[in-house]
C-alpha cells in the first residue's frame, strides 16, 4: 500500500512541474496571466504532494529543512484557485490590487523566517522534541481553511455566472475536486489534531486530493486546450430602425432583406462575432434585432446553407489568413482555430476540407492557393 501510494504521488508530482513548464512556456501574451496563475496553483500542489511523499517514506529526519516548510502555501491556495478561474471564464487581467490577495501568505512567511532560517541540526532537534503538532499550526490550519471558504464562495458566484461551455465545465469539475480534497484533508487534520489514530495522516489525505487535481488539469488538457479563450463580448451593430411587427411565417420585404443583410455582413467583417464559438441563433438574431426564424430564413435564402455552415466560412477564411501570416508561423493551428470560432478538431477539418480542399496543415505548408475559393458572407447578394 505504501509503495503503491508512494509511485502515485511520484508520478503527481513529475505530471504537475510538465504541466506547469507548459504553461509558463507558451507564448500567447493575452493568455499569460492565466497561465501562470495556474502554474503557480499546480507547483504549489507538488511542494504538498512532495512533502507528503517525504512523510509517508518516513523521510522527514533525514531531510530537516522540510519541518514546516509547506506551512503557509495553503494562503496561496484559495487565491490562486479564484483569480485564476476569475481569469480564464471572464478573460479579465490581472490589476496592480490582485496582489494583495497573497498579502497574508507574504506575512507568514515573513513570520515564519526565524524558523525557516534556523539550521539542519536546530530543526531536527525540534521535530524529535515534538511528538504532536504544535498548538499554533492547528491555529494556522483554521485561519487558511476560513480563508480557503471564502474563495471557494467568491469562485462559486463567479463560476455561476459564467457562459455555459466546455471550459467553463472542464474548470467547474476541477475546482470541485479542489474543494472536496481541502475539505477531506482539513477534517483528517482536526481528527490527527485531536490524538486520534488514522489509516493515513492528513498530509498523505491532502496529497491524494491533489494528486487528484493534479490529473484532473492533465485530462483537461488533453480533452480542451487549457489556452482556451473566453469568447468575445460581440459589439452591437449599429441600430436599425424597429422592424413593424411580423409573424414568423412571414418572408422578409426586399428593403428590410437588403437592410439586414448589409447589418449581418457588418456583424462577420467588421465584428467578426463568427469568432465567439458558442454564438447560437438566438444571439445572433438579437444583436441583429430580427427573429431566430427570420435570420434562418436569410442565411438559407441568401447563402443557400444553416447557420453553422454560413459561420464556418468566415472561420476559415479567418484560419487561413491566420495559418499564412509570418507572425503566427509558431502558433499551434488548434490555437488558431480556437482564435477564430472553432470548438473541435473534427468540426474544424472537415468545414476546412470542404471549403479549400485542403487539411489546414496542408495550408500552412503553402498549398492554398490550389484550394477551392472561399465562400463567405463576401458573395452574399445585396
């Protein structure tokens, strides 16, 4: 049991410090902010994994330096958590003010240096002279779960109104393996705390739910890019007059036809609201004041194809521009297809295939000027 517990958390900790180079080496600078943010919260898992590792294969007189030395990441763990979810789902950026959130984790590390500072043998002497934890580091653990419940609260609001999507699914399941974890390992504390025998000690119980949140991120990762943008407010148009009331079974006159055609082309060239890949029909149709059933009605009648495959067009063309561009030649193409409205590889390269001909990395390697000619909103009729 020991042995396989020990392999498990070895292999947390080497996934967690991969996870975290990745994400502090990629490039785009509008994701920087959250990605550094979740590389912070994945290294700070590993230093607590690493130091239960160290406890379970009884290790910890053989290394003094580790007495207490994860004392104070757990301030971290609660901010970290909400500003990095806050940054991901809202795309806001990180203020000058947002540092304050790890003031109180600067603070007791500041109290704790004495100790930190003190040497291999001092330290050592202290962990044989106490069989028990002392009483302030049970102090310690109720004032950073108090801490941890308000940002688990500030991430719940903040998670609830959020957009519905695969990202903000993916980070809502991780930040409930988060919690559920803390909430485990702060009850193994109380009940280790109280003199009571448990199977495993509240670090070996803490460590596992972060293990847990360690392989989580991981399969994330692999199912949706942890780079995902949030997708862009869509700017309103410009206001069109009131449309007199119609039933919905009601063609278009030519003049309102004219007008909203010109208002849509606007939205996909000017806008680019194409790409916002959860826009639906409703949304669409509102920012463009018709009907769900009269913009359906304008796409078919105009483009001759649905909603989807009238998006799709402007995406590739889009990803085109993109996959030429010198500036990008080092940008994945999925992070350009998820830049330009796409949501999924094989919605991605089968309306690419279709439109040019060509498999985007076919693009890229400069075949596109053999592929099929693009048919955008540009061929609309007026």
């Amino acid at each position: 049991m020991q042995t396989a517990l020990s392999l498990i958390l070895l292999l947390a900790m080497g996934q967690g410090v991969f996870l975290a180079i990745a994400l502090l080496a990629a490039r785009q600078a509008e994701l920087r902010g959250a990605n550094r943010l979740l590389a912070g919260l994945l290294l700070g898992s590993v230093a607590v994994i690493g130091h239960a590792w160290l406890g379970i294969n009884h290790l910890y007189t053989s290394y003094p330096h580790s007495a207490l030395a994860i004392a104070t990441i757990g301030l971290l763990s609660g901010p970290l958590l909400y500003l990095y979810l806050r940054t991901a789902l809202t795309g806001r950026r990180l203020a000058a003010r947002d540092w304050l959130h790890g003031a109180p984790f600067l603070l007791a590390t500041g109290a704790m240096l004495p100790f930190y500072l003190q040497s291999a043998e001092a330290k050592l002497a202290w962990m044989l002279q106490r069989p028990l934890l002392p009483w302030y580091i049970g102090l310690s653990v109720l004032v950073k779960s108090l801490m941890f419940i308000c940002y688990v609260v500030a991430s719940y609001r903040l998670m609830r109104g959020a957009a519905s999507g695969p990202l903000a699914g993916g980070l809502a399941r991780l930040a409930k393996i988060w919690v559920l974890g803390a909430a485990g390992s702060v009850a193994a504390f109380g009940i280790e705390f109280a003199d009571v025998a448990l199977p495993l000690s509240s670090d070996a119980v803490g460590a596992i739910a972060l293990a847990c949140f360690v392989y989580a991120t991981a399969f994330l990762a692999i199912r949706l890019p942890l780079g995902y943008l949030p997708p862009a407010p869509a700017t309103l148009p410009a206001p069109l007059p009131e449309p007199a009331p119609r039933y919905a079974n009601k063609r278009l006159s030519e003049p309102d036809r004219a007008g909203f055609l010109d208002a849509l082309k606007r939205c996909m060239e000017v806008d680019q609201v194409y790409r916002n890949g959860e826009l639906t029909l409703d949304e669409l149709a509102a920012l463009l004041a018709m009907t769900p059933h009269e913009l359906s009605q304008l796409i078919n009648d105009a483009c001759g194809v649905n909603l989807q495959e009238y998006l799709n067009r402007y995406r590739v063309d889009a990803l085109k521009a993109a996959l030429l561009a010198p500036e990008q030649a080092s940008t994945s193409i999925l992070d350009l297809a998820l830049a330009c409205g796409f949501n999924s590889k094989t919605t991605l390269n089968r309306a690419f295939k279709k439109q040019t001909g060509l498999t985007p990395s076919e693009c890229r390697r400069g075949g596109a000027g053999t592929g099929a000619e693009s048919s955008s909103g540009t061929t609309l009729p007026g």
